[in-house]
C-alpha cells in the first residue's frame, strides 16, 4: 500500500522478479475513520477490520509531501510449529528493489 502508484509497481515488480511476491491492498479513507480517537488526533491502531490497512492509513499521517509504501510483513514473516522461525521474508524482494534502483 502507499501514495504513489509507480512506486507500488516498482515494489510488486521486484517481488515478481525475486519470487517474493507482494499484493497491492486498498488504501480508502473508510478505513481512516477506524483511527479517529477521543483523546488524541488519531489512534495509533484501528478496529480488527483491515489491520494492515489501518496500519498503512496510520503511517500516512506522518508522510505529508513525501512517496511511501507500507509493507506488511507480519502473517509471513514468522513460521510456526516445527519449522518455528523466522522466513526472511520480504529480504528478497527489498534487496532486488534497492538493487535495481542503484543501477540506475
């Protein structure tokens, strides 16, 4: 998720390309409404709905003039059971990103 389209196509390009594939979620103002807080600006986390797009809308708040992603990396980048550990995930995908963007 983020602010500037080509920058997400970058990122699901570097997924393709280093087998670490991402998808691009929805990033609307309804799910800004789940930050709005009685005691603050806004709340740092938002109803069970949508958690990474909260998560994304949150991050947003503090990016005025600037082009981000979010990445949500938390459902893949732990293994449970026997196999308990981390997955390295998204180091492939951020290593071609950063790479690729180098070269140029």
């Amino acid at each position: 998720m983020g602010n500037d389209p080509a920058l997400i196509r970058e990122l699901l390009e570097a997924g393709q390309r280093a087998d670490d594939r991402a998808w691009q979620l929805p990033l609307t103002e309804e799910y800004a409404e789940q930050l709005k807080s009685n005691f603050a600006d806004f709340a740092n986390i938002g109803g069970r709905d949508g958690g990474a797009i909260t998560a994304a809308t949150f991050l947003g708040k503090f990016t005025q003039g600037l082009k981000w992603a979010h990445l949500d990396i938390a459902g893949t980048a732990y293994q449970g059971g026997a196999a308990k550990g981390s997955t390295g995930r998204p180091t492939p995908l951020i290593a071609d990103f950063l790479l690729k963007r180098a070269a140029r």
